[in-house]
C-alpha cells in the first residue's frame, strides 16, 4: 500500500493512534526505505506491517495487534505530494519560516531599565592615551584606547590595520582562526578612514578600528563558508547588515575567522582553532576564531554568534569579553541561519566597555529581519551600578554537592571493565576541575561586596529546559534539509553521534505537534525568567549550568567576562581536548563569570559589567604567543 503522510495521519487517527511521535516516525521509515536502490523511486513509499511495529517501539506505543494494523494499512490514501511539491521549491537557508519569535514576556511590554538609563552614548577621547613607539604594543588595546589614538591622529588606521594583518599571518598557523585575509579591502577602508579623519570628518570610536567576522556572515567579494566542508567556495553578493553598519561607523574588516562546521564547536573544514593560552586545547565554540583571534592580539574585536553558547564558550576559553545580545536586539540579516528563534549576533572584544561601543553600532531593526526589536540602547560608562538591584543564581555558589560513582556492575568483561574505569577516571577529573573552578566564582560574591554591592539569592525557575533543546535541532534540521537529503552532510568533518549530521536526521523524527508543546513551555519559560527581572536587574551566575541553556531560550542577554587564571595548583586538563568539555582548564588558563539582566536592558547590563572589569582589572590579562 502507497502512502502520503495526510492520509496515513488520517488513517492513525481513525485507527485510535493518539502519540505524535508515532505517525512521524512511521513515515519516516517508509521514506527511508523508498531510497533503497532497489526501489523504483517513480512510485510513492510502501508501509508495511514491520515498520508499524519498528516505529510502534520508537514511539514508546503499541504494540499494534494484527487486526490495528491491517486497519491502518487499509486506510492509507495515495495523495503523494506535499512533501514533495515544497522540497521542489529549493528554499535556501536565508528564507525563514512565517512565525516570529519575540521573547517579550507580554504583548506591548516595555523596557523599564532602558528608559530609566540616562541618554548618553557612552564615548570620549582620552587625550591622556599615548602612542609608543612599536605599535605593535597596541596590540592588546582596548577599542576605547585605540579610538582615543586615532581621534587625535597619535596613529593612523593604515600602520594598525597593518599590524593586526601581520599578526593575523604569524599567529594562524599556530592558533588556526583565520578562514579569509579581506587584505584588499581593509587596507582600503584603512585608507579611507585615515584621509576622513584629518579632514575632520569623524564617524565616532570604531572609527578606523580593524575587526573579525565570524564566517557566518556574509561578505560581497569573498566567500562565506560557514566553517563547513561542501561549502568552502560559497559566496553572496551583499554584505551582512551587521557588516554594512560596522563600514557605516568606519570600522575596518581585516579577516573572516573560524567557526565549527554550520556552528557547532571547533572543529571546522581546515582543522581545529586553537585556544591562545594552551594551543593543545581547541578554542571552543562555535565562535571559535572570533574569541581566540580576539584573546591573541590580533584584532581589536569581533562578531560572533550564539545559539546554544557560541559566544560563551569561546569567550569563557580564551578569556576575551562576550556580549550575547537580548534575541532580537541585533539584526541577523546575510548571517547563516541555524535556528530561526534563539540565532544572537554579538561582540567579542576585551572589554565591556568595547562591546558596549560596538553594540550600539549594530543594534536596530534593518527591514528585513522581523524578529528585531526596536529597543533603545543608551551606553552610560558612568551609571551608577549601585542603584542596581543584583541577585546571584544561588544554586551556582552554593558548596558542590558530594561526588559518588554508580556502584559496578556485577558482571562485566575485561574490556568493559577497562572501559568504565576509564570513564570513571576522566568523571572523577572534571569533578575536580569544577571543584577548583567554584572557588573562583565565590571570590566573584566576595569581590562584589567589597565594591559595596548588596547581593540578593535568586533561583532560576525550576523547568524542564533541556526537553526544549528539540526546538533548535527541529529548526536547523529545516534550516539545512538539503544537506541531508542530497547526502552532501557526508562532506562536513564530523560525523559522531553528536555531531550534525545525526542531529539532522534524528530531528527529522521530531513531531510537529511535540515542537508546539514545547514552544508553549518556552513561553511559560520566558515568563517565568523575565519575572526574575522584575526582583532584580543583574544576575551574577556561573558561565556554564542551567542558565546558560535557560537564558539562550529565553533571549536574555548575557555578559561573558574574564575571572583570572587558573594557578598552578589548578587539577590538569586532559591529554587530549575532544571537544566534549566546555572549558577544560590546566594551570595558567582563564576562568570567566557571567552577569544577566532583563530583555533589551543591554546597557545596563554593560555598565554593570564595565565596573567590575575597573575594579579587577582582569580583562587585561593577555597569553604569551612567542
């Protein structure tokens, strides 16, 4: 019997078959078996009793006597078609489906710390900077202090442009962050700036200054490859919105760095990006390059994108400075989609001060992304954090509860022994790295008090975040259908369990009445955390757990921000980084803390941010390469 997928919901439906799960599942396995090669691939996909039963054990349904089966095979209509006519239309990735997420916890709901924010757009020379004489001692210079030098023409944009270029060459082979040099074009813009700024004609503090795009973004002229193998030779022909409006404020695109194959981790089609202050270790991801270029002196500072931590875990790693904008704060326009409703675009710099500058040059609608609220963002360096209420996420600093092991197995081979000890091993060492860890987020309470801020318990409301992740697999399974259909995932380096290609296809079975109900616990989510916004303004919470999963499904902002270095008591990291640990550490390497606030309360945000960086100065810390 022929099928389509109208007809056989239908015809489970008529048959009592009440699981979402099971139709899907079902169809599924009929399509697969129509590609077999012995298959005539002329006529639609047959089901048989077997399938039912396969899908049955999948679904956690049934199992289906006989007499259901036959019931539902004999209620089959031949429709064949839906899918079919939509994958014929060969929607490319940049078209996003006809729904918007905006995480506004109420229709008509406004931005109460933003509006109480005082009207300053937070920049002015320091005449106080001076140039040295190398100007590669510039090298780890803030946005800020290289816009005061370039303001008062102690330097010129053509002499750093072309400091952070050589850089860029010296350092790739060691670190691996660099897809495209954009060398024409940034000694160009170089160029420009310098001649606009002696005529008098100032843009404002990015004026002048290089910077990395992640190779997310699109960039006329040059390829946009999204870290993944099939797709090294792509290319568009127009820029991001986000890189037109850094050419609008004068800033100079030096490179296009390193992402993981279509975001995810490290890993991309020419190798592993490195973490500056242990090569041995990838830089983490999927801002990969962003994050580690940034930390190694060889651009002033960054974009790169979050979905599910891609800005954290790299800013985290290489101890740069993240801000993972509110969703829908910057616009995502000529930027690889991934998942439509929780894709962020945001800065990497070195302080939060940078980001700060740099997100007030990006942030807006454009016309074109519909998810893009129209938040206002008033950047006041001299806000006064005490008039802030600050709450820290109680169940981040509270003493790590006692580390047991699962007791043996009573019986087990040779080899399964050796197995789970040396599972047992590799758990018992990261208990203790994030063990080590947790000191270094206590001294941030204590660090905090002694500035004179009061701190307020708060715990993240208590929902099952993890089953909502589907949300994202279900969108970038759409997002790249093709991908998968044509067999052309075989091209992307990683084919592991965890790795895109299995998700694509595993999503493939997720219903599309489980992503709705999931959808509705989101909302509950995004009501329930912006309530906490309404107790407190910041949040200071650790850089990994709950809420780095919470926050990303809500669309919170978060400000990613160095801690110190591990000493060289710190437990070692392992022998070999695999990519499964999200900042395996060792002696000498950076830790960070996060701080949270409400939605499109950005700024606020990183004046909070900016204090503590002035009070410990730990942002400046940067890794020997030579």
């Amino acid at each position: 019997m022929t099928l389509d997928r109208r007809g056989f919901l239908a015809a489970c439906s008529r048959a009592g078959i009440t699981s979402a799960l099971f139709p899907g599942v079902l169809y599924t396995l009929a399509a697969q078996a129509q590609e077999s090669p012995d298959t005539d691939q002329s006529k639609p996909p047959k089901i048989t009793p077997e399938m039912i039963d396969q899908a049955a054990i999948l679904a956690g349904i049934g199992p289906f006597p006989d007499d259901q089966k036959k019931m539902m095979i004999d209620g089959l209509i031949d429709q064949n078609g839906s899918f079919k006519a939509i994958r014929k239309l060969k929607i490319p990735n940049s078209i996003a489906p006809a729904f918007v997420f905006h995480p506004l916890a109420a229709a008509g709901s406004t931005n109460r710390a933003a509006a109480e924010t005082s009207n300053v757009h937070g920049w002015s020379p320091n005449p106080k900077v001076s140039a040295p004489s190398n100007i590669e001692d510039l090298a780890f210079a803030s946005v800020s202090e290289l816009a005061s030098l370039l303001h008062a023409r102690k330097i010129t944009s053509l002499a750093l442009t072309q400091m952070y270029l050589a850089r860029l060459k010296r350092y790739d082979s060691k670190l691996h962050f660099v897809i495209t040099l954009t060398e024409d074009r940034a000694l160009a813009q170089a160029k420009e700036a310098d001649a606009e700024i002696s005529a008098g004609k100032y843009r404002g503090p990015l004026h002048g200054i290089p910077w990395g795009a992640k190779d997310l973004l699109a960039v006329k002229g040059y390829p946009t490859t999204w870290g993944a193998g099939g797709f090294e030779h792509q290319s568009f022909d127009e820029d991001a919105t986000v890189v037109k409006r850094l050419d609008d404020a004068g800033a100079v695109l030096v490179a296009k760095f390193t992402l993981g194959a279509l975001a995810m981790g490290d890993k991309w089609f020419g190798g592993r990006t490195r973490n500056p202050w242990n090569p041995n270790q990838g830089s983490s991801g999927s801002s990969a390059g962003s994050a580690s270029a940034v930390a190694a002196g060889c651009v002033a500072f960054a974009i790169g994108s979050e979905t599910l931590g891609s800005i954290s875990s790299p800013s985290t790693r290489c101890g740069s400075t993240g801000l993972r904008p509110s969703f829908g704060f910057v616009p995502r326009t000529g930027a690889m989609a991934l998942s439509w409703t929780m894709d962020k675009l945001g800065p990497i710099s070195r302080s939060a001060e940078d980001c700060a500058l740099i997100l007030n040059a990006i942030h807006g609608p454009d016309g074109q992304d519909t998810s893009v609220h129209p938040a206002p963002f008033h950047w006041n360096p001299n806000f006064d954090v005490h008039s802030l209420r600050i709450g820290f996420l109680k169940a981040d600093f509270d003493e790590p509860s006692a580390f047991k092991l699962p007791p043996p197995p009573t019986s087990e081979t040779v080899e399964e022994k050796k197995n789970r000890e040396k599972q047992e091993a590799q758990r018992k060492m990261g208990r203790a790295r994030r063990e080590y860890d947790h000191r270094y987020d206590v001294a941030t309470l204590d660090k905090l008090r002694a500035m004179g801020i009061k701190l307020v318990p708060v715990e993240l409301p208590k929902l099952p975040y993890g089953a909502m992740v589907g949300l994202l697999g279900a969108e970038a399974a759409a997002a790249f259908d093709d991908l998968t259909r044509s067999g052309r995932d075989r091209l992307l380096t990683e084919q592991g369990v965890e790795d895109w290609p299995n998700q694509f296809r595993t999503a493939r079975f997720y219903p599309a009445v489980e992503y709705i109900q999931a959808n509705r616990a989101r909302t509950l989510a995004v009501q329930q955390v912006s309530a906490l916004f309404e107790k407190v303004d910041i949040i200071v919470a650790s850089s990994g757990g709950a809420q780095l999963l919470a926050t990303n499904l809500t669309g919170h902002p978060a400000l990613i921000v160095p801690n110190g270095l591990r000493g060289d008591d710190a437990p070692k990291p392992p022998k070999t980084d695999d990519g499964e640990d999200d900042d395996i550490g060792g002696p000498g390497t950076p830790v960070s803390i996060t701080f949270l606030a409400g939605l499109y309360e950005d700024a606020k945000l990183a004046a909070f941010a900016n204090a503590y960086q002035l009070a410990t100065g730990f942002n400046k810390l940067h890794p020997k390469l030579d």
